[in-house]
C-alpha cells in the first residue's frame, strides 16, 4: 500500500514509527533524563512536542486553521515512555487515511506568537505543513541522539538525521555520524 501513499506521508509515517521504536526500549529513567550541560529537556520531553505538533495539525485539519502554540500538552507523553510508544504508533497508522485526499487542503498556519494577530497567520497546506513537521521532528531526534550518546545509550546512526545527509553520506561512502556533520 505505501507505493501509492505520497512520500511525504511515508516518512512521517516512517519518522513515527522511529520514535515509537526507540520510546519501547527505553527505561523510564532514561527516558526523562536531561544529559548534562543541554538544555533542560530529556527525550521524553522531545517526544512529546513532536507527538503534539502531529496532533494538533491533524485535530484540526477540518477548520483550516492550525495554531501550533495552542495545542494541548499531554505531561504523560513527557514521562510514559509507554504511552508515547502507543501516541506515535497510533500517530503513524492513522496518518495516512487522515490526509487522504487532504494534502493540497489550504491551511492557515500560526507558531510561536505572543498575541494573536490576524497579520500573524501564514498561508499553508497540508502537504506543507507535513514537510514541516517532518524536518521538525528529526531536528528533535537529532537532539535525543545527542543526548542519549552522552549518557552513554547507543543510538542508530541514522537516527535524527535528514534523509539529504544520508544520501549524500551514501554518495560519498560515509558510513557514520561522526564522519560528516549533519
């Protein structure tokens, strides 16, 4: 069924589903630590800003407007690796049949404003706005590698990398993350 979903909608999918298998492997010690010297956000915390963005854009898709600073925080997802596990997969299986036929849906999108202006609105679309949220999502798992590494936890060396950084590390025969910076 993939080769007749969009790409975009694959990768998410595929991004998602990343994030629901590292979430299943970690302890919950791991996953609400903070690696010293980053900022004060563990990978719980990563996780679930990506899991509220993908929500929000998908809780309203009907209204054709979507305020990303508005989006409900769920504190579970920040400290139940579990029940982040279970937000992602559930993420990932549904995606696909909630932009079905949606993606050149015109959105008007608004993030990180301190007073609601009408100026402050951007138009957008669906298909955009998940071309965002990917690129934004493995931003945050470049974070949660980085951290993770530090604490001393394996992580892939594919993890929070772009999928340009891992051709171009394939056309040049780089194999690991340390090789070339992303």
């Amino acid at each position: 069924m993939t080769d007749t979903l969009p790409a975009i909608v694959v990768r998410s999918a595929t991004v998602l589903g990343q994030g629901a298998a590292l979430a299943a492997v970690l302890t919950p010690e791991q996953y609400t630590a903070v690696a010293p010297g980053t900022v004060a956000s563990s990978v719980g915390a990563h996780l679930r800003h990506c899991i509220e963005f993908y929500r929000t854009l998908l809780a309203t898709l009907a209204s054709g407007r979507v305020d990303y600073d508005l989006r409900p925080r769920d504190a579970r997802l920040e400290t139940e690796p579990l029940h982040a596990m279970l937000q992602l997969q559930a993420l990932a299986r549904g995606l696909s049949e909630q932009v079905q036929g949606r993606l050149d849906q015109p959105l008007r999108v608004r993030h990180d404003y301190t007073e609601a202006r009408d100026e402050d609105w951007s138009d957008s679309s669906v298909r955009r706005e998940l071309h965002f949220l990917f690129s934004h999502t493995v931003h945050h798992y470049a974070l949660i590698a980085a951290q993770l590494r530090q604490i001393g936890i394996p992580v892939a060396d594919d993890f929070g990398v772009s999928p340009a950084t891992l051709r171009f590390r394939q056309v040049c025969g780089l194999a690991s993350a340390q090789a070339v910076a992303s």
